[in-house]
C-alpha cells in the first residue's frame, strides 16, 4: 500500500489533496519538520525529520516522501503526478500529450510561481505586511508573480480547468502553489478569472477535508 510521509502543514498536502479526491487507500506516517522542535533528537522528540529513522527513508531530511511498491519520491510534484498517472483515473494524463502539459504546468508552479508566493506567505504570517520594509517585500514579490498569473489569467479567460477541460492534477499542483499567495488579496483581484478558478478549486470537498486535517494539526 501506498505511504504518505509527512504532516498537513508542509507540502504533504498536495499529495493528500490528491489522495484524498481519489479516496484511494494508503498509509500516513506524520512526519514533523525538524525545524519545528526545541530539540529534534531528544529521547521524547516526536517522529520527525532529523529522526535516523526517517534519514534511512529520506536521506534530504525533507517532508513529504513516498514509498509505492518499492519506489521512493522524495519530491511533492513529482509525488503527486506519479500517484495521478498510476492511481488517478481521470485526474491523471489520459495520453502523451496530457502528461506534457501537466507536466508544463506543474514546472511554471514550481520555478515561477512558488518562491515568489511563499515569500509573501512568510512575511504576512511573521506580521511584516504592516511595516514599510515587509510592504516593500510583498510588492517585489507581487510583481514577479504578475507575469505568470498573466499567462494563467489568459488560460483561464477560455478554460475553466489546465488540462483536458476536466480537473486534474495539474490544477492541485498549481492551485496550492498559488495558495501561499492568496493574503495578498489586491495581486489576486487583478487576476479574476485565475481567482475564480482558484475558488473552483479550494470548493472542491477533497480540498476542504484537506484543509480541515490541517487546520486541525498544531500550528
């Protein structure tokens, strides 16, 4: 059976997300982040990242990680797209070119989208958005992420979905890329027909399930 390592508040969900719209069976080892304890070595320490125990499956010490059948990914979007094409049905690629393109959507979330998005994620949740130099920050990283929600705003003009005008992995991919940026909520009203996509997607009852498990962890 399929395992899933690592808790809700980390990049698991995506995979859990995904997991969670097939309502395929797996085990969930949860997996804190090292960072996140006084002392993550401790005899009392919960399972965690700099656990030797989980060293031995990750070496990169990262969350999330999966084992299927024997096989080891230690990366989420490589992780969920593996889950997607073997055990997705129709949220996964239905041809070679399908894949392509989830695949282009998925790499434009990861090197254009999601640096940018978390920076603004980061300094909204430390309480740096009502100083000068956090608002300075989040309007650097606001204007880097224009030119790629451009491109999805103008998919999104003719497409309610990214691949095969059907919901699919690409679009848990990029949707919780997005995510981390939806505090800067004037960047997002520019874009409304990326932001009507986005609540498409965030409506979705796997995506609330998700969200509810992670809500429901210590922050």
């Amino acid at each position: 059976m399929l395992t899933i390592y690592g808790v809700y508040r980390s990049r698991a969900t995506r995979p859990l997300w995904l997991l969670a719209e097939i309502a395929l069976p797996f085990n969930h080892v949860p997996v804190i982040q090292a960072y996140r304890l006084p002392n993550p070595r401790a005899e009392d320490a919960p399972f965690n990242t700099a656990s030797p125990e989980y060293l031995a499956v990750n070496p990169l010490g990262q969350v999330p990680c999966m084992e299927d059948e024997g096989l080891i990914l230690t990366e989420s979007l490589a992780i969920t797209q593996h889950i997607a094409r073997v055990h997705g049905g129709a949220l996964g690629p239905q041809d070679a070119a399908e894949e392509a393109l989830i695949s282009q959507w998925t790499l434009l979330a990861a090197t254009s989208i999601e640096a940018c998005a978390l920076e603004i994620q980061r300094i909204l949740a430390n309480g740096g958005g009502v100083q000068p130099e956090g608002q300075a920050a989040i309007a650097i990283a606001s204007e880097k992420l224009r030119r790629p929600f451009a491109r999805l705003e103008r998919h999104f003009g003719g497409n309610d979905w990214l691949v095969g005008d059907r919901f699919t992995v690409a679009d848990i991919n990029v949707a919780e890329c997005v995510r981390y940026s939806q505090g800067a909520t004037a960047l997002i009203a520019e874009f409304p027909a990326l932001g009507a996509w986005l609540g498409r997607c965030q409506s979705r009852p796997a995506f609330l399930s998700m969200m509810a498990a992670r809500e429901a962890e210590p922050a």
